[in-house]
C-alpha cells in the first residue's frame, strides 16, 4: 500500500520499520523538527527521523499543520492509500484526516477509550490498571476518539515499569498495524462509558508527596521511570529515587525508619532501593548508604520550602 507515516519518538520507529520491511510503499514520513536538546544545546533529530534517513526515506518536518494550506496539500498530492501515526505530536486537521482512501490509523498505547492523550502508559501504571495494551484506531477530529479497528493487552505486573511497558506496547503496535492494513477490519465505536484522559507529563509530576499511601508512591515511581523521573529532597540536596519497593513500617511521612532506607508514608512505608544525587552516577540503597549518613529521624521533603512547615504526624 501507498502510506505516509507520522510519528516522531521511540514508540513509533518499531512500526515504521516494520511497515518499510513489509513492502508497503511509504511515500513520505513526516515528524517534529530538529531541536536544540542536551547540554550542548545541539540541533538533534527526532528518533523517527534518523530511521528515516536510514531507511532513504523522504521526510517532511512541518512545525504546524492546521494552519498551513501549503502542508495540508501537499500531503493530498501523495495520493495515499492511508496515513499512519504513531505519536506525532501535532493534530491533524480535517482536510488531512479525510485525505488517503483509508484515512489514517492511529497506533495509540492504551486499551481505549481508557487514558486518551499524550502519556497513556504511565497513567496505566500510576493508577495500578492491571492490564495495558495498544489500539489501532480511525483517527476523527476528536483527540483519540475514533472507532477501533484492533486493540490487544498486556498485563502490567507488580515490576512493570513504564520503560520496559513502552517497548513492549511498541513492538506489539507494530505487529497490529500489520495486520489492519492487511486485514481491513471493520472499525468498532468506541463504548460511551469509561473514557479517560492522560494529559502531558512535566518534570514537576515526578515529586514525591510523602503524605501519599506507600503503594501510590511506589507507583508512581515506576510509573515515571525513565521519564520525567521521581524525586525528593534531603538534607538540602535532591534525591531521585529510582527503584522502591513496599516495606513494613510507621511514622511520621517522609521520615527515615531505619538504617536500610525505610521511608514512612502516609499509610505504609517504601524501602528506596535505588537512588542518584544530583550530579552523582546512580548508586544501590546499601551503597549509597555508605557514603552518605542518612539515620533514623532523618527527614525526606517534597520540596526545600516544606522544611519551614509544621511537623507532620503520621496516620
């Protein structure tokens, strides 16, 4: 078949490789600009662009679409069989929906019509859904809206992280736009009831609020591992704490509980299992405990300004 495909990050270069592999035609792949990224500031393409390239292929890297006529017909003049997008990161507007003969297939990382939006893999986590999975839809003028041509799942396990579940929805993404494009299945309404919305992460979403039950906290930092990232502060520096896990224990949130880095919650506890300080290399709790005193009493903050508050008191 004739295709575009539109996407941009990692989750989306499985499924241009696969439909390339497969001998579909794709006439043009389109995805963000390059950006000035890292500490250098270095103009970098897009992981969906280098594959791109690599793969020879033509690519388009229009900073808006709704707004520009000259894109919309451009890609009209590719007198495409269907489009497909795997986060793209710009909406596309009607005259574009409506122009391939199959419009275009969303590769979408959630089991529809639950967590629409940007980040539907970590609010699966951040929420304990005990099952993900991807969804193949119709893309309408909605955000995320469509009816579904294919959906499969995939547990989420009390280890899941959001790295490791993103390449897993990748690759399965791949497999199931294979087989809409070769099978045609009849699309489906999405059900009325149920739908979800999983807006954009920032940084800010990664800080830890002790007073939160041990096991949302624990959650949450698998939900935002790799990215954007949990942490705290202590002793007036920052702490990101990269693996926890649940732990027996008491007290007052935010409190250290006992020399193997048990921290109190608001119900429960978590044992911080692997941590980094600011400018530090990643370091195993035993190991950072060794170079750094962190004894019973001592106090975990959600922010600087949080040392000057009240005391708090455990539930």
């Amino acid at each position: 078949m004739r295709l575009a495909f539109m996407g941009s990050p990692d989750f989306a270069v499985p499924a241009l490789l696969a439909l390339h592999d497969a001998g579909h035609a794709i006439a043009a792949v389109y995805c963000q600009p390059p950006r000035a990224a890292g500490r250098g500031q270095a103009v970098q393409r897009c992981p969906v662009h280098r594959a791109a390239d690599a793969l020879g292929l033509e690519v388009r890297t229009p900073a808006r679409l709704r707004s520009d006529a000259a894109a919309q017909a451009a890609f009209a003049a590719l007198a495409l069989d269907a489009a497909v997008v795997a986060a793209y990161g710009l909406i596309l507007p009607p005259a574009m929906l409506d122009a391939p003969r199959r419009g275009c297939l969303n590769i979408h990382a959630s089991l529809l019509p639950r967590w629409r939006g940007a980040a539907p893999i970590q609010a699966a986590i951040l929420a304990g859904d005990p099952a993900s999975g991807v969804t193949i839809m119709q893309m309408d003028a909605g955000l995320d809206t469509g009816p579904m041509s294919l959906r499969e799942a995939v547990p989420i396990g009390p280890r899941t992280t959001s790295g490791g579940l993103h390449d897993i929805l990748a690759s399965l993404g791949a497999r199931l736009i294979l087989r809409v494009l070769a099978e045609n299945p009849p699309p489906v309404p999405q059900p009325a009831e149920g739908a979800t919305y999983a807006p954009k992460l920032t940084r800010e979403d990664g800080r830890i609020d002790w007073t939160h039950d041990a096991a949302a906290v624990e959650r949450q930092v698998r939900a935002f591992d790799p990215w954007p990232g949990t942490f705290t502060w202590v002793q007036g520096t920052v702490l990101k704490v990269l693996a926890a896990e649940l732990a027996d224990g008491t007290g007052a949130p935010g409190t250290v509980l006992d020399d193997r880095l048990t921290i109190a919650c608001g119900l429960g506890a978590l044992r911080l299992t692997r941590v980094q300080l600011a400018g530090r290399g990643a370091m195993e709790a035993e190991v950072f405990l060794r170079g750094h005193r962190m004894p019973p009493g001592t106090c975990l903050y959600s922010s600087p300004a949080e040392r000057l508050r009240p005391p708090r008191n455990a539930r």
